[in-house]
C-alpha cells in the first residue's frame, strides 16, 4: 500500500472575541485539513494550523511522500525535514512559546503522521489508540477552557457566550461550559487583566464550583516576582499554574517559592528543552501538543520520558477542528501518566465542524473513544467545502492576535513578563 495523493485544504471558521497576553481573536480561525489517500483506496485525515507560511510548507512537502507506505513514517518525516530546509525558523501560529526549525519540522510532518496512523488503523481494523499501545481509559477528560472575551467582535452581533471581563462574567462563562459539556475541571486564559484581578476570578470560581480542579495561564505575562506572589496567594486553590514567567530559568525561579507545580506549553516545545527544564525544576507537567511535537508516535515517546522523570503530563490546545480532537483523544487514551484533564477549544467551535456528525461527542466533560478504525471519523466534504469557501473569502492568511487588538486599541502591547 503506498500513498498515491495528498489533499490540502486550508478552511476558516467564526472564533468569537477571545483575549490573551499577545491581544484578541480575530473573527476567523484558519486550519488546514490534509488527506492523503492511498493506491488501496483508504484515505486518512490530519489537521494543522491555517497560516499561510505552513501551508505553503505543507504543500512543499506533500508531493516528496507520493510513493511511499503510510507506515514508513521515519522516511516521511526526514522528507519533510529535507523540504523544510535547515534554516531556523520559527513560525508560531498565534502562539506565544519558543519556536525553532525542529519544531516547524515536526509541525509540519505531524498533520501528515495522524492522517497515515489513520490510514493503518483502517488498514489493520483498530483505533489508533490500539497502535499506540492500546487505552488506558476509554473516554478522556477535558476541561471548561475559559477566557477573558469582548461580548461581540466590534461591529458585530453579540454571540451567545457573552462578555467575561470580570469574575462574575468569568464564572457565568464556566456556569454556561459546565452546563453545555459537563467538565469536571476549569482552565483560565489569563495575562490580560492586572494579576491581582485574574487571582480574584480563581477565587471566585473556586467560590462558584468548590472542589473542581482549577488552573489558571498568564502566557508568561508575569514577572517571576509577580508568579511568586499570586502563587503563594492561591495555595491550596489550583491544581497547577501554567507558564506565569517566560523562559525555563524563569519558570524554575517561581517553581521553587510556590507551592504548587509548574505547567508547561511554551519553555518547553521541543526535545532539546527538557534537559535543562528538568535539571532546573522548572516544571512539574507538561502539556503535550502533537500538533508540535511531531504527532501522535513522538509524543508517546516523550509522555515515557516524562514519566521516567517524574513529570506529571495534561495537553494544550490551540484553535482546532474535529479532526485534531479525535487525535487528541487518542493520543489521550493511550498515555498512561496523563492525570490532568486536557485542554479544548471545542466549545468555541459552536458546533462548527468538518468532521461528520456522531463520532465524537462530550459525556460528562469527557470524550468517549470513537469506535471505528483508525481516527473513527469521517470527512464531512459539504461543511469542508463550505469551510474552504470562507477562508478564500474571510481575507486572513496568517493569525495576528496582536495586530487585531491594535486596530481597536492602538497603544496594546504584547504582555510579556509585563506585570
């Protein structure tokens, strides 16, 4: 069996006002859909990030795999690393950690990787939770992903989740994810408002839902001085805090005056970053993204290592489709040290999919495993192409949270160890 054709298809789709450290959501987030598609007839689906940069990187790439199995997935990715080049390079996405080429290598060769997993599960007849090593649990936990949100984009029509611009707004947010999807656990984007103010809304939110597990992430918009503060000031409130300071010699300062651990997805993103991490304390979990560690096979193989090491894992999410979350929950089901709750932006889709209803759905805050074959999805082509017709329409090609911010806000600045 060898790959006879790869399908890219770049679609947009509506991301209500959502506020971060670097500035605000725009109307439209952009993914990618990949398809490769074998001389048997199987066809596999991934998905990546929308910017144009990867999506012109992808598409170099695409044509060096036509020829080869799906399971030769070592030769896939040095072919997509020999068509990236060696030059640094970082694209980030919209996101706000460390970039470099190793991880726009992998970023790259990720979405190609879960769409042959899929392939060889179709092929074998299993899930790729199975190729992975089989599940632990057969339905994984997520958790309410909160953020900070302007009630509509300016100019447009209020949606329905509402403003969040203070703790009371915050908890109706969570009251409204917890009703809708049943999450166990909550998550704050924060980095937006002073600290001061964020760690009243966890305390609100504790308040509001005693004995859920809470974590709030500042995007290293705090100093450490800060971090150790509002640490100390929550103990006994979160279950972690994710990145309040940049870089691992900042994060390993908090980690050792608070008395809550560390999380992780932006001083550590590559290979090269645990060593020091771990010999510094830097962290205590960390969230896996197979999106950029280099999809679902790498990221097992640095779930191990974490647990050689002692640190406890949960997952990142950036803006995503169906695709991306049947793959998550996969990868999920299969790694035996993920205790934490994994991160989704599911709900901010607002049932906006490509994905065919049915396999994927949230029971109690978790998503069950998808019973059939490899991903256990199936393309939805008509929402794909309706999808694909707004991203040549919606005039974005790249995410700029910032530049976005500053069309309403001119003096915005990017909140990096700011406060």
């Amino acid at each position: 069996m060898r790959i006879r054709e790869i399908h890219l298809t770049p679609v947009a789709f509506r991301d209500p006002p959502l506020l971060n450290a670097m500035g605000v959501h725009e109307p439209w987030a952009l993914r990618t859909v990949v398809e490769v598609v074998t001389d048997e007839g199987l066809y596999g689906l991934g998905e990546t990030y929308g910017d144009l940069s990867h999506l012109d990187r992808l598409r170099a790439a695409a044509p060096e795999l036509i020829g080869l199995r799906p399971h030769a997935l070592h030769e896939i990715h040095a072919r997509v690393a020999a068509s990236v080049g060696g030059d640094v390079v970082t694209d980030q996405h919209g996101l706000t950690g460390a970039g470099s080429n190793q991880k726009t290598v992998d970023a790259v060769f990720a979405a190609f990787e879960v769409a042959c997993l899929d392939i060889q599960g179709k092929a074998a007849g299993v899930r790729v939770a199975d190729l992975l090593g089989g599940p632990v649990r057969e339905a994984v936990p997520y958790s309410a992903y909160l953020f900070y949100k302007w009630g509509a984009h300016p100019g447009g029509e209020p949606d329905r989740f509402g403003a969040a611009l203070d703790p009371e707004g915050v908890v109706a947010q969570a009251r409204l994810l917890i009703e809708e999807y049943g999450f166990g656990s909550i998550k704050l984007k924060g980095g937006v408002l002073p600290p001061d103010q964020e760690a009243d809304a966890v305390v609100a939110l504790r308040d509001a839902f005693p004995g859920l597990p809470l974590r709030i992430d500042p995007n290293a918009a705090w100093t450490p001085a800060t971090s150790v503060r509002i640490g100390k000031a929550l103990e006994g409130v979160l279950e972690y805090l994710e990145d309040p300071a940049p870089e691992i010699a900042g994060m390993a300062e908090v980690a050792a005056r608070v008395p809550m651990p560390l999380a992780t997805n932006m001083c550590v993103v590559t290979h090269d970053h645990l060593p020091p991490a771990i010999a510094q304390g830097a962290i205590g979990v960390l969230l896996i993204d197979h999106h950029y560690w280099g999809g679902l096979v790498r990221s097992s193989q640095v779930a191990a290592l974490c647990d050689t090491f002692g640190l406890a894992l949960s997952m990142h999410s950036n803006s995503h489709l169906g695709i991306s979350l049947a793959a998550m929950t996969h990868l999920a089901a299969a790694t035996p040290g993920l205790r934490h709750a994994c991160d989704t932006h599911t709900p901010w889709q607002d049932g906006q999919d490509v994905v065919a209803p049915g396999a994927l759905r949230f029971t109690e805050g978790a998503v069950p495993l998808p019973e059939g074959p490899g991903l256990g999805i199936e393309l939805d082509r008509d929402a794909l192409a309706a999808m694909h017709e707004r991203y040549l329409a919606c005039g974005l090609t790249r995410r700029d949270d910032t530049a976005y911010m500053k069309r309403f806000e001119p003096d915005f600045v990017p909140k990096r160890a700011h406060w």
